[in-house]
C-alpha cells in the first residue's frame, strides 16, 4: 500500500536496562502517537542474531532473567507497525 511505503518509523531513544532482583525492565521512549506501534526487543550481539526476548505494544517491558553474578547483555529493540494489507514497515534498530 502506499501508506505502508511512505511511512518511516523514527529510531527508539531512552532505550534503558534495569536489573530488579531477577527480573530485567527495559524501557524507552514511544516513537510515535499513532496506534498499533509494536516494538521486538532481542538480545544478543545485534538484532539480526539476536535471541527473541519478546514483543510489546508499550514503551516498557520486564522479563524473569535469572543473573547469579553481574553480567554484560546487548539489548536491541526496532519499532514495527503492520498495516491491514500484511506489509510491515520497520524503523531502525537501537541498542543498549
């Protein structure tokens, strides 16, 4: 569709890790006011490679992460909306 090729996401900024306990909270700034914006968070050494963490449709997000001692995880995330006709448009990827 028309609207799905001239729509360019804008990159994610904020993009923050906390550790809680043994949960790990991501959070982020929305890109956009429009509806349907989802985002796919990966972790791994880019987002291409990257192990699937999840997908959520709020700028924050928190998952069980089990860390015994400190550690250093590369957390990406990229904004996506899927248009009624199936094509996706996604922005860039950001990382922390």
């Amino acid at each position: 569709s028309i609207e799905s090729q001239i729509l360019t996401l804008p990159d994610i900024t904020s993009f923050h890790a906390y550790q809680v306990g043994s949960q790990v909270q991501l959070t982020w700034n929305s890109v956009t006011s429009l509806e349907k914006i989802k985002y796919e968070i990966r972790e791994g050494a880019d987002f291409e490679s990257g192990r699937f963490v999840g997908i959520t449709e709020t700028n924050n997000f928190t998952f069980p992460y089990s860390v015994s001692v400190q550690v250093l995880l590369n957390f990406h995330i990229r904004a996506f909306l899927k248009f009624p006709d199936e094509t996706i448009s996604f922005g860039n990827s950001s990382n922390i």
